[in-house]
C-alpha cells in the first residue's frame, strides 16, 4: 500500500516531510500484534499508539469523540 502511495506522490510531483510523518495502524480483532517495518523510499517510518494533528491527539486506546463534543 505505501509503495502505491509513493508512486501516486511521484506522480503528482509532492514531496512527503519523512520527519513529520508517522505511521498509526489501526486493527480489527484480537490475536497477537505483528511487529511491521514501514518505509518510505528506504527510510524507515516510526510506528505511534497516538499521534497529534490540529491540536488533537488521536490515541488507538480512546474513541474518538464525536464531532459535537469537540
């Protein structure tokens, strides 16, 4: 999937900030938690349980809150 990304970045001719860029990965069910390597262009991506973004921190553990609640 990062490998699609990267191609459709080249293509529209952007540019990804890799020390601002994190990766958060969402999962559905149980089991055990597979350790992942992400990379952009051979540079390694930091896996985060939260990550802030416009002032709010999302966080895998808590909901996010409804848009009226903000």
């Amino acid at each position: 999937m990062i490998a699609r990304l990267e191609r459709y970045i080249d293509k529209k001719g952007m540019e990804v900030n890799i020390g601002k860029t994190k990766v958060m990965r969402f999962r559905k069910g149980g089991g055990r938690e597979r350790k992942m390597k992400w990379r952009w262009k051979g540079k390694e991506l930091e896996e985060v349980k939260e990550y802030k973004y416009l002032g709010y921190t999302g966080c895998l553990d808590d909901p996010v809150p409804p848009v009226n609640d903000v």
